[in-house]
C-alpha cells in the first residue's frame, strides 16, 4: 500500500506548455470550439483523442462508466454507437440521458458533454458500421456485448467465426448495431493552468438567446 501512495503522490501533470485560452474569443455556440480543441489535441500529438469516457445511469438511478469511440460531432450532437443489447443500450433505453468526458492532457484540456441522447435509424447505424473497418464488423458481429462469459476459448471461438463472416460477407448487417447521438443542453471546456488559474467555459442551452446559447465562466 505504501508503494501504491508514493508512487500516486509523485505523479504530476500537464509537464508540458500549456496553450492559453481567452473566453471571450470563444464562439457562440459550442461545436466549433470543439472541433478545433480536438483538430489541436490531434495536431499535439494526443494519444486517442477521440475516445471519451461515456456516463449513464440504469433504471433504478445507478451510475456507470466506459471509454467509448467518438464516431461525429455534429449540428444533431455528439456520436458514438454500441448494441443496443449492451449494459449502456438498456441503460440510455431506460434513462436516455449521458454525459461524455474528453481529456487532452498534452493540451491541459477537457470537454463535458451532457444531455438527452437520441438514437439513429438502422440506415445510420448500417452506415456508420460499414464505414468503419473489417474489425469493427466483426467485433459487431461477435454480439454478446456485456453478457456473461464462459471462457476466453469461447470468446476466441466466436470471434473468429465473426471475422470469417466479416470477411466474406462485408455488408452483413448487425441488427441491434444502434447510432446514438448526445443531444448537448450543456458543454464545458476547461483549460488547465500551471498556476491552477483554471479556465472553464460553459454553454448551456437556452432557447431565448440569441445564438441559442447561454456562455458563462466557472469557478475552477
């Protein structure tokens, strides 16, 4: 236990320069400042930059979280896609709302995504998949997502039966493949300071304002 909390107490972050960030520059709405912090972070060299980690929450009010893969940011919102048999399918089924985290530590930075979520047709999610790799159809057609599992023979097993089919059937179609969009009602972007004069920059969604955005700053 003592080696865990030496080496927890050593750690330190953001030993980088970190870029400066003026709100008041910021546009209007926040899809826009997203996509350039994450064209940066990739520019920067920041491992993995789109996959963030996805928050939801069960019918009787439990929270729960994974890292998923960010498939699109657009005017509709944030996209990732899973089954929709998984643990987070049942989960957005019954309470379709999440939250997203982004974390740029090269860039000092993060993104909090949180709102409704919506799911796309099966042409979306048909599409989506297809676009995507030999891999990622297989894994798709692999299913089983968060059941119990007897073995990893059994998991090898199935998987390779899934690239097979990949293989020679590239358009098969994985029915319970679902798109799923966040729907934003609130964005933060957070810029870190070696100082810890953190910068935070919230959108909230507010009907009545102009742009369609209300921009205020927080309290780091």
């Amino acid at each position: 236990m003592s080696d865990f909390r030496d080496a927890l107490r050593s750690l330190r972050v953001w030993d980088t320069e970190l870029p400066a960030f003026d709100p008041a520059t910021a546009p209007a709405e926040p899809l826009a400042l997203f996509h350039a912090w994450f064209l940066d972070a990739v520019a920067a060299g920041q491992t993995e930059p789109h996959t963030p980690s996805l928050a939801t929450a069960g019918a009787d009010g439990r929270p729960d979280v994974r890292t998923v893969m960010l498939h699109d940011a657009d005017d509709r919102g944030w996209h990732f896609a899973s089954h929709a048999t998984s643990a987070k399918g049942r989960q957005l089924a019954a309470r379709p709302e999440a939250a997203l985290g982004f974390y740029w530590p090269v860039r000092g930075r993060q993104v909090r995504v949180r709102g409704r979520v919506a799911t796309g047709s099966h042409e979306e999610a048909y599409a989506d998949l297809h676009a995507r790799t030999t891999g990622a159809l297989a894994a798709a057609l692999t299913g089983r997502q968060s059941e119990v599992l007897d073995s990893p023979e059994v998991l090898a097993e199935a998987s390779a039966a899934a690239w097979a089919r990949a293989e020679a059937e590239p358009e098969a179609d994985a029915p319970t493949w679902t798109l799923y969009v966040v729907e934003p009602a609130e964005v933060e972007f957070f810029q870190g300071d070696a100082r810890r004069r953190h910068l935070r920059l919230r959108y909230r969604r507010d009907a009545g304002a102009p742009d369609g955005w209300t921009r205020e700053l927080l309290w780091p």
